[in-house]
C-alpha cells in the first residue's frame, strides 16, 4: 500500500485561533483532519510529564502510529494541525521531507496579546502559578527552552524568522491574521478553501464558535480537578473526547479576561518592536497590528 503523508499543515501559532480552525477545516467534506488535533510529529518534541498531563499534549514518534491517524480517508486534503510546527526550527524541512507539495496554513495573532492569552491558558491549566511579569522575566532568562519544558511566551510570538522557514521551502503558504479572522470568519474561510482547491461555498454552513474562549474554574473543587495530573489522566483514560468537553464546561465558567499587567505589557512591547518592523517584509503586507 502506498504510503500517504497530510499534504496540508496548520502550522501555528499557538493561541491563534488554530483549534477553531481545524474544527471549522474538519467539517468540510473534501478535507480529512488527524483525530488528534496536534500530534507534534514533525517537532519532536519532549514535553514533561506534567505538562503533558495537565495540557493532554501529545507527542506521536512512530511514524507508522503518526499514518494511522490519517486511515481510512478518501478526501484530497487531508492534514492536521500542530503549532509546535511553526516554531521548532527544523520542522518545515521534516515536512518537506515527505510532502514536499504540501499547503502550509498559518495564523498570527498579535504577539504580546498572544503571549497574555497563552500565560492564562497556563494558569488555567494549572501549569503557572506567578504574575504575568515574573513569568515573562523568568521566561526570558531559562537556560532549557522548549515545548513543554519551559513557556516560551516570548518565543512564540517571535514571528518573522518562523514564517520565513516556509515561504523558503513551500510554494503554497497562507498566512492568516487571527484578529481579521474572527470577524469574517466565514469570508475567511472562504479563501482558505479556494486556497486548498476545494469547494469554496462550503462555508457558508459553517457556524462560527469559540473553542478555547477565556475561563476559570471558580471553585475549589474544580481548580483541584483542572489542575491535578492524575485526574486529568483519568479523565482521559476514561472518559470519550465529547463527555470530558461537556464536563469541562461544567467545572469551568466564562469569565472576563484580567487586565493585563502594564509593566509586562511595556517589556513585551519592547521585545517585539523589531518583529513589526521585520514582519511585513516576511509578508509582503501590512500588519493589522500597530506598534505602540
């Protein structure tokens, strides 16, 4: 049997609206999405176990277990979605290794409200118990960065030399921004589909819907469920993907997102000055972000 790798990959970046996504990519009838949204593969990275236990990051080796994900499907586009890819610098040239016509999607999100979006998803998760400053500075000055090791608040928004990586070695790469996305997102994906040759009228069915919106678990008990390695194991080991989502919303509430600290704000602004700058170059198109 011929071997058939995904000939299209969401990329990244983290916190950009790729779950959102690969759930509106996965309801188009001509596009076969991984079951597992984010298998690593092509990053191979080497998360720690608590991080994997409390994020569910998984981190697939075996390639014959990596192509199993993708058996039975008769659609042309057939991809996944893991934004490890786009910052793991020898990922794009894994890829092109054994798909090298693939499509490359990525989206960008506006990198210090990415970095504050990311740093709450942590603390949600359990994973980050210090104010956005201290984990930004302590961020900044790790001598063991990686996915799943150490944050990479900073590093993650460090955009210009990431997409740069695959406009090198891919003829097709679309480049989306996460704050034009949400407001049209139908229009969006309008262009994503022509983009992927398939039909482009499709979504016109599909309704728009946070996957990973702000919340917090208000109760003791369920910070202790949320945050606990074990009873996310469990949970997993238990319970199907569809009843640990209900579930999930039954421990967690919506809520307003915190304010963000405004020293940190500074610092990140700071940082990414020279990514504005750099970034439409990359592009060839503005940025919808200004620098302050």
């Amino acid at each position: 049997m011929t071997t058939v790798w995904p000939n299209l990959f969401v990329v990244g970046a983290a916190k950009a609206g790729t779950t959102s996504l690969y759930h509106y990519l996965s309801q188009h009838p001509d596009i076969y999405m991984s079951p597992i949204k984010e298998p690593h593969f092509f990053s191979k990275i080497q998360p720690k176990q608590r991080y994997m236990a409390l994020s569910g990051c998984v981190n697939i080796q075996d390639a014959a277990v990596y192509l199993d994900l993708f058996k039975p499907q008769q659609q042309a586009v057939v991809g996944e979605a893991s934004p490890s890819y786009l910052w793991d610098a020898q990922a794009p040239e894994r890829i092109q290794q054994v798909s090298p016509d693939a499509k490359i999607v990525i989206m960008l999100r506006e990198p210090t409200s990415r970095a504050y979006s990311h740093y709450l998803n942590e603390v949600r998760a359990g994973l980050e118990k210090r104010p956005f400053l201290q984990a930004l500075q302590a961020d900044l000055s790790t001598q063991s960065a990686g996915w799943g090791i150490s944050p990479l608040y900073v590093a993650l928004g460090q955009y210009s030399e990431q997409v740069q990586r695959y406009l090198d070695r891919f003829e097709a790469v679309h480049v989306v921004f996460f704050e034009e996305f949400i407001k049209d997102v139908e229009g969006h994906l309008r262009e994503i589909f022509a983009f992927l040759a398939v039909d482009p009228s499709y979504a016109a069915t599909i309704e728009p819907e946070v996957q990973n919106g702000y919340a917090i678990a208000p109760h003791p008990v369920g910070k202790f469920l949320v945050g606990t390695p074990w009873v996310r194991n469990l949970a997993r080991l238990l319970l199907a993907q569809r009843w640990r989502s209900q579930l999930k919303w039954l421990v967690l509430k919506k809520a307003p997102k915190p304010t963000m600290d405004e020293q940190a704000r500074a610092l990140l602004q700071e940082i990414y000055r020279s990514e504005f700058e750099r970034l439409p170059q990359v592009l060839g198109r503005a940025l919808p972000w200004q620098a302050s």
